[in-house]
C-alpha cells in the first residue's frame, strides 16, 4: 500500500465523518442533512459523499448498521477512507 502526501493550502481543510445508519437518522448536521436529501446518502457500507460545507471538504463514509459492523466492514471503511484522503492533492 502507498501513500502519498503533497502540500495542499493551509486554508483546505478535510473533515471525514464515518456514520452508521442509525447516526445518521439521529444526525441534525446541515451538511449530513443535505447529503441525505440531495444526493441520497444513506449511511450504508462502503457508501461515500463529498460535500462542500462552507470552508472545508466534508467526506460522509458508510459504515453500515451498528449490529453488523465487524472487522471486515470496518477494513471497507477503511479503504473507502483512505481512496478519498490518497486522492486530494
């Protein structure tokens, strides 16, 4: 596996938000909101969403529901986690 790393500018700030399908029905966050009506984010495994919320990137992850989280699902999490953060430059 290989990461890369690359300056970026000091203003871009990433946030990552990993939610499970019962936070994210709990949730009352303007962006999760909108990732919910807009683009149909539903939390479930594997699922992602960028939003642009004010002046930061916030990437949604699926993590699915929170009786079937285990070890396996969570390396999912992982990966989807890590393709997003590898990829901004």
């Amino acid at each position: 596996m290989k990461v890369n790393f690359t300056k970026t500018s000091k203003n871009t700030l990433i946030q990552v938000q990993i939610l499970t399908e019962e936070e994210l029905k709990k949730s009352k966050l303007k962006a999760i909101l909108a990732a919910k009506k807009e683009f149909g984010f539903n939390a479930k495994e594997g699922e992602s969403q960028i939003i642009a919320d004010e002046n930061k990137q916030l990437i949604l992850i699926g993590a699915g529901k929170e009786k079937s989280i285990d070890e396996l699902s969570l390396q999912k999490v992982g990966a989807t986690c890590f393709t997003y953060l590898n990829s901004v430059k």
